[in-house]
C-alpha cells in the first residue's frame, strides 16, 4: 500500500485536487506500486520554509512504501512529480522536494502485509 502525502504554499480546489489525484495515481505506476492500493492526502495553504526563506510556491511530497522502492525508479518518478506540481499547480521543480520511505510492516484490515 502505498502512500503519497503533499503539503503545498498554494491553494487546492476541489478541480485541481481531482487532477492531482489522478496524476499521482499515474505516477505511482512508475515505481512498481499499483493505483488501486494507492492513498493521498494532499495539504493546501501550508507555510514552507528553505533556507531561511519563505516559500512562495513550494511543495514537500513524502512517498512511502511497503519495502523499499529501486532507486533509478524513484529518480524517474521525481522528475515526473516535479512535472506535475509545476504543470496542475505552477510550483517551479526547484522548489519541489520529494522524500521516500520503505517500511517492512504495514498494518491494514486488523494485520500486516
């Protein structure tokens, strides 16, 4: 089961949360992990600092898996993040910074895969 969390500086409307859904429900695919077990949560209006510096238009995107995910597949999969949050959003790719997470465990329905 895998899980993408987005906390954005920029507003989210109902229509551009529904295209980011769909696009990082495509995105998923790139790193092995199948849609239908995919869960968003996607934070709007969020201070992000860098460098000392508020970010006017920024995002910090975690992507958490069950294992660990190949590493040329996660470098594919943040340039195609860093397309989406600049391309739905306008958030520049230098100013998107994405982290991945493996766990061995992951609990659902009462036990762990």
């Amino acid at each position: 089961m895998p899980m993408i969390e987005a906390k954005v500086t920029v507003n989210l409307p109902e229509e551009k949360r529904n295209v980011l859904k769909a696009e990082l429900g495509k995105a998923i695919t790139i790193i092995g992990k199948p849609e239908s077990y995919l869960m968003i949560n996607l934070i709007d209006k969020q201070d992000l600092y860098f460098a000392g510096k508020k970010l006017e238009k920024g995002a910090y995107v975690e992507v958490k898996v069950l294992g660990k995910a190949d590493p040329s597949k996660t470098n594919e999969m943040t340039a195609r993040l860093c397309d989406v949050f600049e391309s739905i959003l306008g958030i520049p790719q230098d100013a998107v910074y994405i982290s991945y997470w493996g766990t061995d465990f992951w609990g659902w329905n009462g036990s762990n895969f």
